[in-house]
C-alpha cells in the first residue's frame, strides 16, 4: 500500500494579537489521507474547520501564523511552498467549495460559468470543453 496522499502533522495556527494576546485557532491537528478516501472533519463554529482548509490552499488571512506543525501533500512540504508553486496546487490539486455561497459566488454570473472558468483557468480547456 501506499503512503497517504495528504498528513498533516501537528498543525497549529493562530492569531497574534498586540498585548501580546493571541487566539489560538487551531491546536495540533493531525491526519492522513490516503488517495481516494474521504475524511469528515466535525467541529463546533469557530473550532477551525475553515481555517484548516484555507491553510491546505494557502489562502490563510495575512493576519494569521502557523506556529507549528506540517502539511506534506505527496511527499512535499506544502508550508515551504513558493506563490508559484501554490498556485500551481491551488484548484487543481486541492480545491474548496466555500460554504457561503453569496460570498463565494458571484450573482451577476451564471453558476455554470463560474465552474466552466475554473476548468479553462487551471485544464486550459476551451469554454465549450468546460461546459
Ligand atoms: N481573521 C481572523 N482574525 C482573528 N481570529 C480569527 C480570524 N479568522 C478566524 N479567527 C478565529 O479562528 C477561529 C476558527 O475560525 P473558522 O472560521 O476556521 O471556524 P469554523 O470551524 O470554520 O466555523 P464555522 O463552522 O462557523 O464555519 C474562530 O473562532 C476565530 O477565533
Ligand atoms: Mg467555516
């Protein structure tokens, strides 16, 4: 068998405040995932689920930090990753469907649009390829 697909390893992010307050948002998750498994991820709101799944994209908010833990994704540090390199995985590796869908998705556009330009932007499909 081979090793999973995604481990994340001890993963903690917060958010440093002035007075030296910070919010810790995450504290040491870990899992694995191997390819083809789906993984559910359960928490109260606020518990950092979210969180979780920006960091894996790399879209976390200016103002977070992740102070500790790891992300390799096939075998490669997700954490050291380059702008470049991140957008490389970003929608074509690892994608998000965001929960909030009138922040989201943009109600001036038809929804088939908007998935059709993920496919021409990430696969370089023409846009009847996509639909
Ligand atoms: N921009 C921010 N500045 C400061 N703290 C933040 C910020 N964003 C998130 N947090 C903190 O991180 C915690 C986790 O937020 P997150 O959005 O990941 O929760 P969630 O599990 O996705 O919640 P929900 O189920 O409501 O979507 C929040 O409780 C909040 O304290
Ligand atoms: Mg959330």
């Amino acid at each position: 068998m081979s090793g999973p697909l995604l481990s994340v390893r001890n993963l903690s992010i917060g958010f440093p405040g002035g007075d030296g307050v910070a919010v810790r948002a995450v504290n040491g998750i870990g899992f694995d995932l191997r390819a083809g498994e789906a993984l559910a991820i359960v928490g109260e709101s606020g518990s950092g689920k979210t969180l979780l799944g920006k960091t894996l994209l790399g879209l976390l908010p200016d103002s977070a930090r992740i102070t500790g833990g790891s992300i390799l994704y096939a075998g490669r540090e997700l954490l050291s990753s380059t702008p470049a390199q991140w957008r490389a995985v970003r929608g074509t590796e690892i994608g998000m469907v965001f929960q909030e869908p009138m922040v989201s998705l943009n109600p001036a556009f038809r929804i088939g649009d908007q998935l059709a330009e993920a496919l021409m932007l990430r696969r370089g499909l023409t846009r009847d390829e996509a639909w």
